[in-house]
C-alpha cells in the first residue's frame, strides 16, 4: 500500500509522525562521522539525518561535470524534479522505517495558501505554531526543533555550509529569519502560472529555460524572481539558503509541495514528455531521461524511473490553486 501525503496543518497525525520520524532520524548515529567526509576537526559522528544534508550538498557544490554551465547534479536544470523526487521518497522510507508504520507519508506545507495573506501576516501562518514547525531566529527557540544549549538531544547543526559554499563541522541550534529577502511567499496565481505551461523544459535548459521546471523551480520569469521553490527558500532564510538547507525540516515540506505541484502538473499534462531525451547533447549529461542521477548510492536510479512514483505515494489533494 503506498503512502498518502497529507497538508501538515490540515492532518494532525501527518504532523506528529513527521515531527517524531525526522527527530528520530536525527538521533540515529550508524557509524559515520564527520573525518569519512573528510571534513576538518575532531571526528564526530553524523546521524541519519545529517547525511540527507551531506548528499544535497554534494549534489550542489561537488559533483557537477564541467560541461554543465549554471547546472549541478540536482538544480538549475531539468532533472531538478525527479532528483527532488526521488531523494524525498529515501526519506520518507526512513521515516516509515523508524516509526514502524508502512503508510507514514511525508507531509506537504501549501505555502501558496499562506501566501494570499499580507506579508507581514505571513509569520503568523500555524506552520511556525508551537506545536509544528516553530518560529525564527538565530537559533530558533520554540517547537520541536528549538535549540537548547544544555540538551544535548535538542535539534543541533552539526554541518553545514559556510560563506565559500564548503560544508564544514558545526555545533549550533537551527537558524530562520522570515521575509528579510524578499517580502512574501508565492502566491496562488503565482502556481496558476506554472501550471498553464505544457512544456516540461526547453533549451538552454537552464536558469533561462522557457517551460514548467524553471518556473515552478523559481528562475523565471525574471520580474518574479525568486519565484514558487526559490522564493520559499529565500522568505524562510536562515539556514534554508545554502547548499545544506536540509538541515531544516521546512525544507522537505517545501519540497513535498514542489512535488505536488509537479504531480498536478503530471495530471494535467499526460502526453507532455519528461525533456530533455537521451538523444540530446552529452553536455547534459546527468539531465537527460535515462541518465543516472547523482546519488550516494551503488545503483542510480534515472529521471525517467521518477515520472511514476504511485508504488510510493499519493497525494490527498493535488488542488493546487
């Protein structure tokens, strides 16, 4: 039976069981440590949890042939959906795994819904309540992801990212700084938008390709940027910005939400491909349908493995705007 994804403010059982699986991950430690990432400093160990961080680092900053332009292994380009995609699904089996329930599903935040809202009552949204997400600050100091210097089992950033885009040991509480980059959240019709368009993606296929993945990714068009993915990233700030921002448990109900956007998209639009096709340049190697995507694991999995993902999951609502 696959998993149903569920709003996080509309499904309390979807909110509890996220919040105890990705605590519960994040307090699992298997045996690596920070000297197998070849990172500077005494060797501490990493959780569960933080090697998702790890794997979303490396797919920005490290493993990214030169022929790729503004690309990466996971970004900026067409495979930015099913690379998401997929990582989300890993995650969600995690969570499924320590919480002994097959049909956990990862929750989604409509941050379109909050984003009708003015933007200076945006930070009321109940995604940051107490008893969900938690609100800002350097660190964080309500919900369960609060920082507490005492308690060692409070929600600590042990790598991440630094100013040169190096991911490096840390020792801190979770940091968020809502709208201090740009002043709201996408809207509704900002979704609308994306979902008009029948093309996946077109050359350049890149930050300024014309078609639904660039759009719903955020680069374009350009008088919005940041826009839909991007623009939540940059409102939630702190360390949703870099390379490490799954460090944040926001980061994967953004992305759930991205994803659903994508499956609406799907729906609407079933004859239109996946592009670019295993015919196109080399150049886009690690982007084309049948590539294989970057992954910290032994057998790849390709986008075009990614365009059907109901053995997985569904969602309870693909209602969008």
């Amino acid at each position: 039976m696959a998993a149903e994804r569920r709003n996080i403010l509309m499904d309390e059982t979807a909110r509890k069981n996220y919040i105890q699986g990705v605590t519960l991950l994040k307090q699992e430690f298997l045996g690596p440590t920070t000297a197998d990432l070849q990172l500077p400093g005494p060797p501490t160990p990493v959780s569960t949890y933080d090697l998702f961080v790890v794997w979303h680092h490396y797919a920005m900053e490290t493993f990214t042939p030169p022929t790729q332009g503004d690309r990466n292994a996971a970004h900026r380009g067409p495979v930015f959906l099913p690379w998401h995609r997929f990582m989300l699904i890993l995650l969600e089996l995690q969570l499924q795994r320590v919480l002994n329930d097959a049909d956990a599903g990862l929750p989604y935040w409509d941050w379109a819904a909050d984003g009708e809202a003015a933007p200076a009552d945006q930070p009321d949204s109940a995604v940051w309540n107490e008893d969900c997400m938690g609100g800002q600050g350097s660190p964080i100091t309500t919900g369960p992801f609060a920082f507490d210097a005492n308690d060692p089992a409070s929600w600590r950033v042990r790598v991440a990212a630094n100013v040169q885009g190096q991911l490096v040991q840390a020792n801190r509480g979770l940091r968020r700084g809502f709208g201090q980059s740009v002043a709201g959240l996408p809207t509704q019709a900002d979704v609308a938008a994306a979902l008009d368009l029948d093309e996946y993606d077109r050359s350049p296929w890149s930050t300024q390709s014309q078609g639904f993945r660039n759009r719903v990714e955020g680069w374009r068009p350009l008088a919005g940027a940041p826009g839909l993915h991007n623009r939540v990233h940059v409102w939630v700030g702190g360390d949703m910005l870099p390379s490490s921002s799954p460090n944040d448990p926001v980061f994967y109900l953004n992305h759930c939400n991205e994803d659903r956007i994508w499956a609406a998209w799907q729906a609407t639009f079933p004859g239109s491909p996946y592009l670019p096709d295993q015919s196109a340049s080399a150049e886009l190697r690690g982007h084309r349908i049948d590539d294989d995507m970057y992954s910290l694991l032994t057998s790849p999995v390709t986008p075009r493995q990614m365009l059907d993902p109901s053995d997985f999951y569904s969602y309870d609502d693909l209602q969008v705007s």
